[in-house]
C-alpha cells in the first residue's frame, strides 16, 4: 500500500508557490517595469503599433495570473486538500493535484485575457466619446457600482456554494476513467465556479491597478472569507452595499464639483 503523502509537505509546497506570486509581483512593481501593471497604461496600448500592443499585452497578461495565483489559488487549499487526501494513495498523486491546479488557473487566465480585452475596447471608445473624457470618474465608480451589485445576485450565491463543498464537489467530479483528464476537468469546473462568485471583486483590479499589493491583499482576505469561512457568507451583504456607496460617493463627489 502506498503511504500517504504528508499533509505538511503538501501545505509547504502550497504555501511556497502562493508566496513567490506575493513576491514576484511586490518585486515587479517596484521594477522599472511596475508601470505596465497599472490600469493607466492601458490607455498607450490604444495607440502603440501592433506588435508592441501584443507584447505589452502578454505583459499584463503575466501579471494577472500572477495576481490570480497569489489572490486565488489560496482560496482553493480545502479544495485541493480533499482532492490531495482521495488521491493520495496513487503513484502519481503529485501530478494529479497538479493539474487540478493547471485547470483552475486557466479559467481565470481566460477570464483576465476577456477582461484585458474589454478594458482596451472600454480605453478606446474613451478616445472617441468625449463626454467620457469629461467624466473619467466613471471608470471608477462604475466597476465599484457593478462590484457592489452583484453581491446581491443569485449567480454569486449559487456559484459561492458550490465553492463551499470542496469534498462533494471532488465526489461528484472524480469519477474514475481517465484521471489526468479527470483532475484537469475537477480544476476548470471549480475554476468556473469561483469565477462565477469572484469576477465582479476581481474587475476592481482594473480600477485601482493590477500591482496594487495592498488592494490585492484586502480583496483576496474578503474572497477567502467568503469561500471558506463558516459565517463567510454574512460578509457579502455589507460589502455589496459599501461597493455600492462608494461608487455614489465619487458620482456625487462629481456632481458637487460641478456646482
């Protein structure tokens, strides 16, 4: 019988790839680099020459799985702990996790690419409407107003619950046939889920900039609360409505300096 794998070695290892996110990007944006992770530079993509808009892309593209690993893959751990312990007993247990891991990181990887594609459209219709020239603040009360929102939404709570049964959620996906197949899929399928519950509370890195190390830390302390935390859920209402008074805060900040 194969022994099981030591749960300490497997959180080191977890906590070891978490913590090189959190320091690669503190690292980056201190570089001379740092400006490509912030959401204003976004707007010298509109107008650069094609294959530096695609490299500056990939750029960002970098920093947000960065950002996911470093953000979200933390608030996986019971997932991949209850995977970890049915598994163990096999030879390749390690590259089974693995791949869970592989398939959670490329749904939110496909999701900032979607998302790094809206925002350059958003920056490109900004240099063609000039009522949106005049009025910048929408770009940042509006991700605040949809944030705040979608708190009270019924996705957000079904997509939450499935991310709060990580052992029935492995029972129900890990059927046997093939399991590489099967780990990457048990991956996506959560990555889905915690896409479905988190996208709006990540859309706010485009706001405030994707190396932001302290808007980071805050945002991914509440999603991990709200996923794995018992009385998680009670979080989602206060923080829907302090999204939603801060968005109605810089709109009425605006129409005050206009008086």
């Amino acid at each position: 019988m194969i022994p099981i794998p030591h749960r300490r070695a497997f959180a080191s290892v977890f906590a070891l790839l978490v913590a090189a996110a959190w320091l690669a990007l503190w690292l980056w944006e201190r570089s001379p680099y740092g400006r490509y992770l912030h959401h204003a530079e976004l707007g010298a993509l509109v107008h650069g020459e094609a294959a530096a808009a695609l490299s500056q892309a990939s750029v960002y593209v970098a920093g947000w799985l960065l950002m996911t690993v470093a953000m979200m893959l933390p608030t996986t751990l019971p997932l991949l702990d209850a995977f970890r312990r049915m598994s163990a007993r096999r030879t390749d247990a390690g590259q089974l996790v693995a791949l869970v891991v592989a398939g959670y990181l490329a749904v939110w990887l496909a999701f900032g690419v979607a998302a790094h594609v809206f925002d350059l459209a958003l920056h490109a219709l900004l240099e063609r409407v000039a009522w949106l020239q005049a009025n910048p603040w929408v770009f940042g009360a509006g991700p605040l107003a949809v944030a705040g929102a979608f708190q009270f939404s019924t996705l957000k709570y079904r997509c939450l619950e499935r991310c709060r049964a990580p052992v029935g959620f492995v029972i129900q996906h890990w059927r046997g046939g093939n399991p590489a197949r099967q780990a990457l899929l048990i991956g996506a399928h959560h990555g889905v889920f915690c896409v479905g519950c988190c996208w709006a509370l990540m859309l706010l890195m485009f706001a405030v900039g994707i190396g932001s190390i302290g808007w980071m830390l805050a945002l991914a302390a509440i999603m991990a609360i709200e996923k794995n935390v018992a009385w998680g859920r009670r979080l989602s209402t206060p923080l829907g409505l302090a999204l939603l008074l801060w968005a109605a805060a810089i709109a009425l900040d605006h129409a005050w300096s206009w008086q």
